[in-house]
C-alpha cells in the first residue's frame, strides 16, 4: 500500500510568509536556477584507474598512458563551462579505488555510472566520495562505499539530482537548494541521508522520494520534502527520521520504523525538534522507542494528520512502537493532531506506552489539539496529559500551581449512565467558564484497563459554551445505528480557543452502567510504622529520612499489582500481593510491612501506581507522586524485619524446611501447558506457563525473579502478567539471555522449601543458539 494515497492535501502556502523571515538567516543567500542547453562535452571513462589528466582543459579526456580514468574526466569537466556529461565504458562491473580524494566537481555534469563501484578504502581521511559543487549536476547509477567523508557530497550546489545509486552517506549542505533525491521508480539506497547547516547556512526546498533509507537527519534546514502526497513518492526509512532545528518540512507519505510489514526500528521513529512541521500519510510503526516525538520553541504549530502509528500498512495488523504513539515534550506546544477535517485522524494503535503522551519537563506543552483519532490498545492512556496517569478533574478546571502545562490539564467531560439512548449520548463538562469547547464522543469495544478510554471510533461531536458557573450540559446526537450493545462510549473536551485537548473520560457502556470509581477509602498509603499505623495518604507526601511503609487498604480487594516509576504499566510490576496484607515492598514472616528503599530511589519526584483488583470483579488503577527529601534514607532502627529472604534475594535457609528434592520448578509454552519440562537449564520464548511441582500440596509461593523483590502468587502461579498472575508469563519483556528464578514455597504442612532454576530467553532470532 502507498501510504502516501490516504491523504490529499495542498502543499503549504501557510508557510510562505514565514518562510521570507526566516530563510535568510536559516538558509543564507537565496538560490538562483541556471540554465543549460544541453551537455556540451562527453568524456568516457575507459579505465578504473586513478591516474591525473595530462592536461586539463583540452577537451581530451586522457592520462599519460592515453586513457579516460573519473579523476581526469572530472578535471576535464571542469575546466570546459557548462554541462558536460561522464559515461562509462567498462567491462562488466568496476570498482574504481581512488588513492586520494577526488577533485571537487565544480561545475554541471551528468554521471552516469551504471555498474560502477567507487571503493574509498584508500582514499585517506576526509575524503569524500564525490564532491559536487557544480549546480544541476545528475548522479545517476553510482555505487559508492568505504570513504572516511560522504559518499556523495552536495555543497554550494543547486538543482542536482541523485536517482539509482547506492551509498553509505549523502550530505547537502552550505545553500544546498532545490536538489532531487530519488523519484518514483528511480530510488535510491542510502545509509545515511543529512540535510545540515554548514559554513555558509542550511539548506532549503531539497525532495527526498520514492528511497530506501536507513537514517534521515534534518538540521538547521527549511521547506524540505520527505515523501509526497503522491502514489510511489514515499520513502522506506528503516531507523529514523530527525529533524533538528528545522522550519517548515513536508513528511508525507513514507515506511517509518517499518517496511510496512515488521518492525525494523531501533529508536525513535519521527523525532522533530523544529516549527511549521507537516507530518501526513506516513506509517510510523514497528520503532523500539516512540512512534514520533515533537517538541518545539517557536511560534507555528505542527500538523500530524492521517498517519497510521503503530499498525502495518494496511491499518489492520498491531505493528507496535515500543514507546508512546506520539510525545509531546520539552516544551511542544499547538500541535494539531488530527483534525475535524474528513481523513485527517490518525490511527494510534498498540503502542507500548500511552497513545498520545502530552508530557512537560521544560513547561509549556500547552495548546496541543488531538481531534478525530481512533486510539485504542495501548499500553497506556489512550490520551496522558503529563505522564502520570488519569489525571482527576478539578472544580472550574483552574488547576493552581499547574498552568501552562500539558494542555493546562483540561478537565474531560463526565458521559450520564442513565442518559443513554438510542441516538444520542449526555453529559456535563466542568471547565473555564467563557470558551467553547468541542466535545468528541468515541466508541470502543473495550475500555482501557484504567477505566478512562480509549477512543476507537468517532461517532458524535458537538460544540457547547460553558457558562459562569463552569458546569455545562451537553447532548451529542450519535446518528441511528452507530451505538452497539456491549460497546463502551468515552469522551473528550478540546477548548476551541487554547486548542488544549482533554483525556479520554470515565467510559460507560451500552446497555450497561459506568466502570465505578474507587471506594472513597480505597488508596495509596504511607506510614512510618512496620505495623502500618497512622497511615495517610502517599499522593502528595514528602518522605524524609526514616522507614516508609507503603500500603494499599484491605476491605474488598483480591490483589495487587504495585509499579514503581512506571505510571503507564508498561514493565514489570515491582511488586504483585495476592495476599492481605498489601505491602508495595512485600510482608515479613511475622505480618510487619516491609520498608520502601527510599535511598535506592533517590531523591526527587517519584510515583507509585497499583493496579488493584477487587473480590466483586471490578479493577480499579490508583496513582500517587510523592517526593524523596534529599536526606531520605533506610529504616533508622538497623535491621529491616525478617521476610525469610537473604540479602542477595535468594530463599533463606533455615525453619521448617520440607524436603526439596521432591519438588521441581516445571515450565511449558503457554499454548502447551500441559506438557511441562524443566525450567532449569530451559530456553524460553513468547509466552510461558511456570509452576512448582508438584502442585497439591502448595499453598504459597514468593518469587524473585533476577533478585527482584518477592511477590506473593496464590497456588503455584510463579511467573505471571503483572497485575494478573492468573495469565501466562510473556518473556518478550525480559531481555534475551541468562535470567534467574529463585522461590521460597509454603506448604500445606507449614513447612517450606527453597529452590532456584536458571534459564535462557530467546525471542530475537538474531541471537542464534
């Protein structure tokens, strides 16, 4: 699929005043179009030597032993004004090896080298490949590898164009302008494509199609095409594209991270620190970090439309980013993703963290407008304003001490349970009085596991004014036959004059009722006492030196899932309770609460976020962010209490220990669980079934897993998901190669056993083995 030919848009005449300004001090001097008739000379290269021309500038292209080698048909051109032209005639396939760097090509002419392999292995330091400086020059079938500069290097030069050729670096710099790289059917393989600034400015209105490219980087460059909005102009770009500086670039229409099919991407697929960015029609998927990461200082927004992030080209198959669909950050501000606009909605599916990441370390990542997307299966929030989880509303929406970050934390509106109707859908937004405000409904056919969102499917906008008061009702005609039984509805509020975008609200469902809130008493605690004592709330708190007994309340829960540091949920759990008490850093044999390390996590800013399941089915996610005083330490009392644990994470020997020997650690692929082999010395890959057997006469188990902290699993459940050690183990969260399982089990009898396995994972088929 041409990615490219989901979206139809015109070109960017929003640019062009600013393009006036800026270009002079960005790009330096304008560029100016030459003119030529055609090639005036045409000197054949007959041999892969590297001997000098004899003498320059008599039209003959010829060495002292009487042949044609590149360097003096180079010379030769250069020293005849005009557009001169170099072919080749050579046996078969050449290399040529030059001894040193060839001359600069000073003037137009067009190579073209079918065949030919320019080998820069003796070339000596610096050197480039070829070095054009001559204006609308053609390079055209050349095959360039080895040099210590670019394989082809375009300075000072205009209107050139590069199609069929294979090289290790390509560099446009210093008022490198109007330059074609590749065209449809005609692209070319690159490692390594730079658009930079150089002595004499950046570089300007360059096109890049229809390549195959591992790496684009765009620095202190302006109004430059990636891609097209054409069948066929995309490009294939493996592991990134950058864009540094930057003012005014069309990305549009290209294979980001991903050949449209697996995941190729080692980083961040789309990074754009720069203004006036159009991003259209691309697929952004399959890259280990996120999908795209923008972050801007300057004054005009950036436009994100039509792109599948996180799917294959066809739009119907999981392609994850292993980070955030998009980041907002440092300072990102009037981004438009998405739009009302028919087409211009993005699919952000299945990526590792949240869908939308609005996230704020330098402030000022406000005005960012998410509008008719379909965000879903996520890892985290479909929409996450300031990475910290479900963000609560606050009454008139004034959140103090928090303005002018992360789209202001706009409130979401609040869907009615019971105003659910066949055609239309009601509720209430409590927001900043005076403005109006766009009100999205989505439907999904699940929500996310927070409760809040995702949004799969548009199916109803309106726009309402919020009057003084800040509480206004709303109704959004959903059209007939849009809503489906079972199907979970959720919203968001985008105020029309800040262009801030809400998270996705509280999703209720089809002919059911609304995920309830917690319990009012239900919550993340600290205390200062093993016997968790006095207990307040962890939200908020300044821990100082001493223990902190972190803690979630019995009454009404089944288990928990505690993840330090991680609000979305994406690695492991620090911590799994399936028992009560509840303790984040796990209980001691005698019923004590275990101590949070505060000295291990340092001081600062840090949350805890638990997944907490109750007897009644519901689930409910609990965030906290406390700080770390910098003279936060250990207990102050000495020794931490005795859980039955060494200090190097293994089982401690000694109690009631039944007979080892006759129990052992069984693994088998989920798809088989009931053929187990042993964990000990196994190979793991995808999903995994473990357990301790034999099983009857367990009662409990703690586990460590790489001297992680002992999680507690009802049964014989020893790797899980976190938060559901119901469900098999997914090893593609733990790295390839050697991890360690160590156990400590409770019989029915009360005595215990220890054991260890050690154990192989090997998802990446790379590796070998």
């Amino acid at each position: 699929m041409d990615t490219a030919a989901r979206i139809h848009s015109p070109l960017r005449p929003r640019h062009l005043a600013l393009a006036v300004v800026l270009l002079a001090a960005l790009v330096g001097s304008a560029w100016l179009s030459m003119s030529t008739a055609g090639a005036q000379e045409t000197f054949v290269v007959t041999s892969p030597g590297d001997a000098a021309d004899v003498e320059p500038g008599d039209g003959e292209c010829a060495t002292a032993d009487g042949d044609c080698t590149l360097r003096a048909a180079i010379q030769e051109a250069n020293a005849v004004a005009g557009l001169d032209s170099i072919t080749f005639t050579l046996d078969g396939a050449t290399t040529i090896t030059p001894a040193a760097a060839l001359p600069v090509v000073s003037d137009a002419v067009a190579l073209d080298a079918a065949d030919v392999t320019l080998d820069g292995s003796s070339a000596g330091p610096d050197a480039p490949g070829l070095h054009i400086a001559g204006g609308e020059s053609t390079v055209r079938g050349l095959t360039v590898h080895s040099f210590d500069g670019p394989s082809l290097l375009l300075s000072t030069a205009n209107e050139n164009t590069v199609q069929d050729s294979v090289l290790d670096v390509l560099e446009l710099t210093d008022n490198t302008d109007g330059n074609v790289i590749g065209s449809a059917g005609a692209g070319n393989e690159i490692g390594q494509l730079s658009i930079v600034r150089g002595v004499e400015g950046g570089s300007a209105f360059n096109t890049v199609q229809a390549n195959t490219i591992q790496r684009i980087e765009v620095l202190e460059s302006a109004l430059n095409t990636i891609g097209g909005l054409e069948a066929g102009q995309g490009n294939t770009v493996t592991d990134g594209i950058r864009l540094a500086r930057s003012f005014g670039d069309l990305v549009a229409g290209n294979l980001i991270g991903t050949d449209g099919v697996q995941a190729l991407g080692s980083g961040t697929g789309l990074q754009v620190f720069g203004v006036g960015t159009d991003i259209v029609g691309n697929v952004v998927s399959g890259n280990a970090g996120d999908g795209i990461d923008y972050s801007s200082t300057g004054p005009e927004a950036a436009f994100i439309r039509g792109n599948l992030i996180g799917t294959d080209a066809s739009g119907t198959v999981a392609l994850p980013n292993g980070g955030a669909g998009i980041r907002v950050s440092a300072g990102g501000h009037d981004v438009r993703i998405g739009g009302a606009d028919a087409g211009a909605g993005n699919v952000i599916a299945h990526n590792g963290l949240g869908g939308v990441l609005v996230s704020d370390v330098q402030g000022a990542a406000t005005g960012n407008l998410v509008l008719g997307n379909s965000i879903f299966a996520n890892g985290g929030l479909g929409i996450d304003l300031n990475g910290d989880g479900v963000t609560a509303n606050d009454p008139g929406d004034l959140d103090p001490g928090f303005e002018g970050i992360a789209n202001n934390l706009q409130n979401f509106p609040v869907l009615d349970a019971d105003e659910l109707a066949a055609g239309h859908v009601a509720g209430t937004l409590d927001s900043r009085p005076g403005d109006d405000y766009r009100i999205e409904v989505f439907a999904s056919a699940e929500p996310d596991a927070s409760g809040y969102g995702e949004g799969a499917r548009l199916i109803g906008a309106t726009t309402i004014e919020v009057h003084p008061g800040g509480d206004a009702p709303f109704t959004v005609d959903l059209g007939e036959g849009n809503l489906t039984p079972g199907e979970w509805l959720t919203a968001t509020a985008t105020n029309l004059r800040t262009g801030d975008t809400s998270e996705f609200s509280l999703a209720v469902q089809v002919g059911g009722e609304a995920p309830s809130e917690p319990p009012a008493d239900l919550a993340l605690l600290v205390s200062a006492s093993a016997d968790r004592s006095g207990a307040q709330p962890l939200d908020g708190a300044t821990l100082e030196a001493g223990a902190a007994y972190v803690l979630v309340p019995e009454d009404g829960v089944d288990f928990v899932a505690f993840f330090v540091d991680d609000p979305s949920r994406s690695g492991l759990a620090y911590q799994v309770e399936n028992v009560q008490p509840y303790d984040l850093a796990g209980t001691a044999g005698d019923g004590s609460a275990w101590p949070l390390d505060l000295a291990s996590l340092g001081a600062g800013t840090h949350t805890v976020t638990a997944t907490v399941f109750m007897d009644d089915g519901t689930e409910h996610v609990l965030n906290a962010a406390f700080e770390v005083g910098s003279d936060a330490g250990g207990d102050p009392n000495g020794e931490p209490p005795d859980d039955g644990a060494s200090d190097d994470g293994e089982p401690a020997d000694g109690g009631d220990e039944g007979d080892t020997a006759a129990f052992t650690l069984m693994v088998a692929p989920a798809s088989e669980a009931g053929q187990p082999f042993a964990l000990d010395g196994a190979v793991l890959s995808g999903e995994v079934v473990a357990s301790l057997e034999p099983a009857a006469d367990v009662r409990l188990v703690r586990v460590a897993l790489d001297g992680r902290p002992f999680a507690e699993f009802a049964g014989n459940a020893l790797l899980s998901m976190p938060g559901s050690p119901r469900n098999p183990f997914d090893t593609t969260r733990l790295e390839d190669g050697e991890h360690t399982l160590a156990v400590q089990a409770e019989l029915a009898s009360g005595e215990t056993v220890t054991l260890s396995a050690t154990f192989q994972v090997q998802n990446d088929p790379d590796d070998g083995g």
